[in-house]
C-alpha cells in the first residue's frame, strides 16, 4: 500500500524530474510546490490514528508538535507503567511519545536513557525504529528536532520547547530560577492538580494539546480555565507546606539543623513520594 509520506516523495521526485527535462513551466512548478507544502503541514495524515504519550508537560508538547505536523485529535495518554503492562492497545498507526518504546508504534519519541537500556535488553536498535531517539533535555525537544528537519514549523514552538526542556530535565541555574513564575511553569502546574476526577484531567490534558498546538504559550496561560486552575494549585501548594511545617522537626544532635525529620505517623493515609 503506497502511504502518504511515500506519495509525497514521489510527488516530488516527479516534480524534480519535471524540471530538469524542462518540461514544467514556472507558473506550474510554483503551484505545486504550494500544494505540497500544504499537504505537508496541513494534511489529515492517511497513516497515523492515534498519539499516545505521557501525561506529564513533556508529552502534551510532544503531542501538540505531532498533531500539528499530521492533523491528529486523537489523543490518548498514559504512563511508563501503562506501556510495561500493555494496558493500553497499540498499533502500527499509532504514535507514542515520551514514554516506553511498546511492541510496535508507527513512530516513536523519546530521550530517557532508561528506556534505551531497556531496548538494549530486547536486542531492539534503537536507530531502526521509526521516529527518533535521542537524549535530548526533552522528548519535545526530540520531536521539534526532528520534524525542523523536514518542513516548517511554527516559531512559538521554538520557546514552548525551551521552557519544556528547562522543565522536564529540571535545567535551574538557582534557587531563585527554579522559583521564577514561567509561562511553562504556569501549565506544568496546572497538570499537577490532585483535587480531580480522572476523566476531567485527562479532558484537560487534551485541551492544552491543541491550545499548545495553536497558539502561543503566551497566549495559552490567558486562559480563564488555565488561570483558575493554577490558582487552585497555587493553594494546593500552600496547604502541603503548612503541613511539612506542622509536621517537621530536627534531631538534638543536628546543631547545624542538616536533616529534616517528617512525621506522618498521625495522617490516615500514608503520604505519597
């Protein structure tokens, strides 16, 4: 079966063949390599169903620069756990990102070194499998890299994944760094809510593919659902530290109070690392 990425290199072989033998006239040349050009970056992909990648902000921007690039909304997310115990069904025409590399995918993203050890283990190359890895700051900044190789992509991309790498491979030059309010920061945050139902957060987490997709991270945290949501982590983050304050203390001997102790022995629920 010819696929859509194999037609799109014939038709251009073609078109380059066209003009050496002379045979295409200017006018026609210019009208279809803007055809091509918008089947490159706009088309409903012929190959590509499904983008399954991890739920975390590293994989939302994967996704958003995948669906851009193939004209994806189908989006699913899950974690390494997820990919390990095949709870989740993949195919050849799927596309995952930051996560595990599963049995077979169309294409798969990612740059943790752990899941290049695993393929090790699985005598899998890593250089064969369709998509890219590499250990980049980011599965963002692997997928931005290589798509840039390929065709255009729009220039909000280029700080929505800076900020990705910054976050995701935790890159502060400080304290007072990691504690600057950032745009990226801002959704990162907004991810971590603890307060919802599953199927809310997952709905959400398919709409910040598409805002991320779209527009501008800037123009993204103008959200009024964004903004509330961060201002509910924001309190969120306030009632876990009153907790670690109420629930610290230091040992005699520490003098130079190196080593906080935490006791949750009186909470119900054990606290979760």
């Amino acid at each position: 079966m010819l696929t859509f990425s194999s037609f799109l290199k014939k038709l251009k072989i073609s078109i380059d063949f066209l003009i050496k033998k002379d045979k295409l006239s200017n006018y026609a040349f210019i009208q279809l390599n803007e055809h091509l050009f918008y089947q490159m970056t706009h088309r409903k992909n012929m190959e590509f169903e499904t983008i399954i990648t991890h739920n975390d902000l590293d994989g939302i921007v994967s996704a958003a620069i995948c669906s851009y690039v193939f004209g994806i909304d189908r989006i699913k997310f899950a974690g390494p756990n997820d990919i390990a115990n095949a709870d989740i069904t993949i195919t050849s025409n799927d596309i995952v990102c930051d996560l595990p590399y599963p049995l077979e995918c169309g294409l798969w993203f990612d740059h943790h070194e752990g899941n290049l050890e695993e393929l090790r283990y699985r005598n899998i190359d890593a250089n064969e499998i369709p998509g890219k890895f590499d250990l980049k700051p980011s599965c963002a900044r692997v997928v931005y890299d290589y798509f840039r190789e390929q065709q255009p992509l729009p220039e909000y991309f280029e700080e929505l994944v800076r900020e990705t790498d910054i976050i995701d491979s935790f890159e502060y030059v400080s304290l007072d760094d990691w504690q600057k309010e950032t745009p990226a920061k801002i959704i990162d945050s907004t991810i971590r809510l603890q307060t919802e139902q599953y199927k809310q957060k997952m709905n959400y987490l398919k709409k910040l593919v598409f805002l991320l997709r779209d527009n501008p991270i800037q123009q993204v945290i103008q959200s009024d659902e964004i903004q509330e949501r961060y201002q509910y982590y924001l309190q969120e983050e306030q009632n876990i530290l009153q907790i670690l304050r109420q629930n610290s203390s230091f040992l005699k001997q520490d003098e130079n109070q190196e080593m906080i102790i935490l006791d949750f022995s009186g909470f119900s629920r054990p606290p979760r690392i």
